[in-house]
C-alpha cells in the first residue's frame, strides 16, 4: 500500500514547523533528493606564509600638553579614578589631588575627555 502524500499549509504547521520549513529540514509533503557527491574529493593546497619584513620600533608620540603647546607648570586635579582634569569642578569632582601638568602626564594618568580638549 502506498503512502499518501498530503501537503500541509505553513500556517498550520506553527512557528516551530515554518522555522524547520525555511531551514529545509521539513520538507512539507514534498521529498528531497540527498546531494550528489563529488567525483574527487578535494586537497587542500599548502601555500608558504608570507615573510615578515622587520620594522623599525615607531617613535614615542609627544604628550598632549607638549602638542597643545601648554606651560608643562600648570595646575591640574587628578581625580581619584587617575584622570587628569584642567577644571577642579569638572564631572562634579569633589576628591582630587593638585599637581603640576608635566608631573601628572610622567606618572601616566589619562587625560579627561571633557575639560582636558
């Protein structure tokens, strides 16, 4: 006895069986044939790594109080996160340490993206 193939509408079917339907895995009434192999399967071709041509350890950038041309004695507040502030009340900062500007780029503090610009 044959079997009877009966087509059911995706609407029927739910989410569950329309995502299975798109990915191809339900096939709804209808019978897919398996792919046909290859003749040969194929190689992977090795190829030689592309050499690396040395480069010249890349000069140190000028801090940005030497690029803006500021005096390296001026006053800054470095908060307690490590920031480096040009306005003592910036960012609602109450707890900050005074210290000359070139002190506080030699120690490496970050610069505050607000007042420091």
């Amino acid at each position: 006895m044959a079997k009877r193939k009966t087509k059911i509408p995706v609407k029927a079917l739910g989410i569950g069986a329309a995502v299975l339907v798109a990915l191809g895995l339900f096939a709804g009434g209808e019978e897919k044939d398996a792919p046909e192999p290859t003749a040969e399967p194929v190689r992977a071709v090795a190829t030689q790594a592309p050499t690396a041509v040395p480069t010249d350890t890349p000069e140190p950038t000028a801090t940005p109080y030497l690029i803006h041309r500021l005096d390296p004695q001026t006053e800054v507040y470095v908060s307690k996160q490590g920031v480096i502030h040009f306005d003592k009340t910036c960012s609602g900062m109450k707890h900050y340490t005074a210290m000359t500007l070139e002190k506080a780029d030699a120690a490496g503090y970050e610069y505050c993206t607000r007042c420091a610009w």
